[in-house]
C-alpha cells in the first residue's frame, strides 16, 4: 500500500500551520518541518524540537496530528496489538535489536536539530527501546522515516485502513 510522501518538508507553509491547526483544534507549537503528508496532500505527522519555545521539554518528535490516522490509531490500540508486540518483543532477540535500532533513529533524527535537552535525552517514545506503549508515536516515526526503520510501527501502519480516503482533510480545508 503506498502512504505517500514521507520525505521532511522543512519549509512550513501558513497553509500547512493552518491545516495542523485545523486538525489539532488549537494553535499548533513549534512545527520544525513536516514529516509526512497523508495522501491528501495534507500534513499528516510534525518534527517538534525538543525543547518548546516556552521552555517545556518535548520529547515526541514525531508527532501526529490528522485526526483520521490518529483515530484509525487509537482503534488499532484498542484491539490488543501492543500486549502481543511487547510479548514479542520479550522472546524474539531479532525483533528486540531492530526495535532498538529504531529507538537510535529516532533520536538521531531529534539530535540533528542540534538542540540539546538534558532532560530527554536518550528518551524517544512510543515506549522504545524495549517496550510498546504508544502506536501513535510508532507509526509517525514510520511515516517520516519511511518503510524499514521501525519494525513495530511499520507493522501498525500496516494494519491500517486507507484513512484519507474517505472525506479527506483537504476537502474539509476548502469547505
């Protein structure tokens, strides 16, 4: 199934803060770039630096902010998934190591802001290194970082439905 565009787009549009906005229902803080756009065209997952202009320490990254891919998340959560991924990842040494290796991209991808924020530090999300407890934030890692980066949340995303397809954020944007 293609996903569409997961290459960063670090040239954040007004129209791209409007739709976050849009989306999220509030002000949107410190969109570094986006990392996904659903294939709407629409923002779909944020870069958030680390460190918020107000001064909060953020470690999510990757950050999802349409409502239909974090609805159709939620569910997917609902269903049990991440009690038999962190099984999983309790028995199967391959599986634990490409998770880690994960975890190491993502903070990699963080720490190329150059922002250095003592109280996050060697803290992704999603639960990695070692466990799952948020798919939201592994599938938005997956999206930006494309196919192949994060075993668990490539699997998620694969279990998804096509989100954008029906009513999608675009049309809802030019109404």
């Amino acid at each position: 199934m293609d996903y569409g565009n997961s290459k960063s787009v670090k040239d954040v549009q007004s129209r791209d803060l409007d739709c976050i906005q849009f989306q999220l229902g509030r002000t949107p803080r410190d969109v570094h770039a986006i990392g996904y756009r659903c294939p709407c065209s629409m923002p779909a997952v944020v870069q958030t630096p680390p460190r918020l202009s107000d001064g909060t320490p953020f470690p999510t990254f990757y950050y999802a902010t349409c409502p239909r891919l974090t609805g159709a998340i939620s569910t997917l959560e609902s269903s049990g998934l991440m009690a038999e991924m962190n099984d999983r990842l309790a028995t199967d040494a391959d599986l634990a190591a490409a998770y880690a290796s994960a975890h190491k991209a993502y903070l990699a991808d963080r720490d190329a802001l150059g922002i250095v924020v003592d109280e996050v530090e060697g803290i992704s999300a999603g639960g990695m290194p070692d466990r799952v407890k948020c798919l939201h934030s592994l599938v938005a890692h997956s999206l930006s970082a494309g196919p192949g980066v994060n075993p668990l949340g490539d699997e998620a995303l694969s279990k998804l439905p096509q989100w954008w397809i029906e009513n999608p954020c675009n049309s809802e944007m030019d109404a």
